[in-house]
C-alpha cells in the first residue's frame, strides 16, 4: 500500500514540475481575451504554454496575429520581457503589421447617429 501512495505522489510531482517547464511544442502559444481563455497546459507536453491576452476580441485581425505568434515567442524566450534585438527586420515587419491590424481593428470608431449627433 506505501508503495502505490509513494509512486502516486512521485507521478504528482512530475506532474507539477511539467505543468511548471516552458512546453516547446510547435503550437506553444495562443491567444485570450475576455470570453475565450485557452488551456495554460499543453495537451501534448503537459509544459507550460505561453498565452498572451488581448483586451477584445481580435475579430478580423485574428490570423495576422496567430502567424505572429512565434515571432513574439522568439521575442520573448524565457524572459518575462520582449526583447527585439533578437528578431529580424522581416519578422519586426510582419509582427508590427500584426499589431497595427489589430489594432485597427479593435479600435472603437464613432460613427455618427442618423439624426447627426456625433456623441
């Protein structure tokens, strides 16, 4: 009976320690925002999975800003901030495209009401 609680324990452990490692499978990242929170945990590694949050919904600029996602990693790497000196010039171009369209896209627009009140 020991030995089944200790290997229990031991398998929780390892558990907690790969929930704790940086996963570095291919689809290491995702995105959240308000109504949409993906796993932390990768289903394949059990290692923890980057998971960057938008304020609102990324809407159209979704795809831009998933292709975008492994060059914020390579940003990013272990650290807690992006460093950009890491990143090509091709892939600065393409993550700062990536961010204006969603923000483009995510910016609240006033349009006037029909009577012409422009609140």
């Amino acid at each position: 009976m020991n030995g089944a609680r200790n290997l229990n324990s031991r398998i929780n452990r390892l558990e907690q320690t790969l929930g704790t490692l940086p996963c570095n499978c291919p689809d290491s990242a995702d995105l959240a925002w308000p109504g949409h929170q993906p796993n932390p945990h990768c289903a394949s590694c059990g290692g923890k999975r980057l998971i960057y949050p938008l304020a609102n919904h990324p809407r159209s600029a979704e795809p831009p800003i998933r292709q975008a996602l492994p060059i914020i990693e390579k940003a990013f790497g272990t650290d807690q901030r992006a460093d950009l000196s890491t990143l090509t010039n091709q892939e600065l171009r393409q993550l700062k495209t990536a961010l204006q369209t969603v923000e483009q896209a995510t910016t609240y627009k006033r349009t006037p009401i029909a009577d012409g009140d422009s609140r």
